[in-house]
C-alpha cells in the first residue's frame, strides 16, 4: 500500500484500564503499544504491564496530558491506552487506489456509539468491502464502538476520510453510484436498480444525511414499511441493507 499511512490509520486507540486489559488478553488482537501516564497507580495497571510483558508489547510512558491527548477522551481515559492494529483499516484513498471495492457504506452524522459499532459488526459480518468512518460528524471508534461490535471493529473494513462529503466527493470520482436511504425513497430498496460499485449513504435518524452530502446523493431507496412504523434504527436499517446486497449477490 502506501507509505504515506499515518499511524492514526493503522490502529484503533483503546483507552481505559478495563478495557485495555481486555485486549491484553486476547491472543487474536496485535497490541502495537501500551502507554500509562507518569504517576498513575493501582492494581489494575500493574495487571496491564504483566501482561504486556508475557506477550513482549512495549509499554512506554508519557505525561498525564500527553496520554490525555493521544487517547482522545481525557475524562475516561484512567491513566493508560492501548494502540491495536487494525489490519483492514485504510485510508478512503489509499483503498480507492488499491483494494477492489464494489460495495461501500458511508456514515455521516451517526454519533451514537453503540449504532456504529453495530453498523461495523453487520456490514462486516455482510461481507461489505469497505465502512467509511469520517472523523468528523460520526463516532469516534472507542471502547464504546468496540464494545458495541463485540470485538469486531477491530477486523472491520473501515475507510477513514475527514467528512463523509469528501468521501461521497471521492466515491463518485472513483465510478461509484451513491444511494441514500431514505423514508420517502423514490425506489424500493429491494426491486431498484443498483449498480456495482455503489456507496450506500446512511444519516442519522433524526435528519438524515447532511445537505452537502445529499446534494451529491445519484438515487435514493427506502425500506418498505407496515404495521405503521414509519422507520428504523439506521444500525437495523444498515443491516437491511447489507443482507439485500448479500441476497442479490447469491441471486
């Protein structure tokens, strides 16, 4: 691939003394690092640098602000993270250039954590070929998103771009059809047209995708409805989506 990745596009950051415990134990996940803050104490770090040391992970130290920073959430961090690397994890553009991408899910405004780490398990599980996370306008992947996706964030797909419209932007250059899920869809997500490569849009529940993203939306499908629900959770929806993909791939 490229050299240009920077480490932020390698790993997925866990902080947390529970949590970076956690992926210790796992023989199956690669530990890149393991920092803990100048000063900080208790039974559960020196848990983490024994088993750090059985598995020979590096275990460095920083200042309390330092770990803070690098972290990402200063008020839950508990002194310590952890670097996992994330092997299928890439840069929207590296992916574009490289991978064989034909079936893509892009979030934008979804900033709950547990609707993105089950987004990231279903469209894994989907066999989809990228989920682009932007890193602005959607959750971060933390403990939370992890937790929500049962450990399999970490082996996910993920595409990283800084806005979803800059990512639907690249998509489009790249040859991909880009659809929206919508209630007032024009075409029924399961007898419309849908073209390889395509990107599925998916907005937060409340409105949507963004207007920026929207604009730049080619057809838009919705999931047909009854008992008078109106819609569903776009995590449940996401995976409507998936499995349709799955379903005309085996047709």
């Amino acid at each position: 691939m490229s050299p240009e990745i920077s480490p932020k596009d390698r790993f997925i950051t866990v902080y947390g003394r529970n949590p970076v415990r956690e992926v210790l134990l796992d023989p199956d996940l690669h530990v890149d690092k393991v920092v803990i803050a100048d000063g900080a104490r208790g039974s559960g770090l020196t848990e983490i640098r024994q088993a750090a040391g059985r598995r020979g992970i590096a275990v460095q130290s920083a200042s309390a602000e330092r770990v803070k920073k690098l972290a990402g959430n200063g008020r839950q961090d508990q002194g310590v993270f952890a670097d996992v690397v994330a092997p299928r994890m890439l840069p929207l553009d590296v992916a574009l250039a490289h991978a064989d991408l034909r079936t893509v899910l892009v979030l934008d405004g979804i900033t709950t954590p547990a609707n993105v780490g089950m987004i990231l398990r279903t469209a894994t599980a989907a066999g989809m070929d990228g989920i682009v996370v932007p890193r602005r306008g959607v959750a971060s992947i933390d403990p939370l998103v992890v937790k929500a996706s049962a450990g399999v964030a970490f082996r996910a797909p993920i595409l990283k771009a800084f806005t979803a419209v800059e990512a639907v932007s690249a998509l489009r250059a790249g040859g991909f059809q880009v659809v929206g899920l919508d209630a007032r869809g024009d075409e029924d997500l399961f007898t419309a047209h849908l073209p390889e490569p395509v990107a599925f849009v998916l907005g937060s529940e409340s409105s949507g995708p963004s207007a920026e993203v929207a604009a730049q939306v080619d057809s838009w499908v919705s999931i047909p409805m009854a008992g008078g629900v109106e819609s569903l959770n776009v995590a449940a929806a996401a995976a409507v989506v998936c499995f349709e993909l799955v379903r005309r791939a085996r047709a």
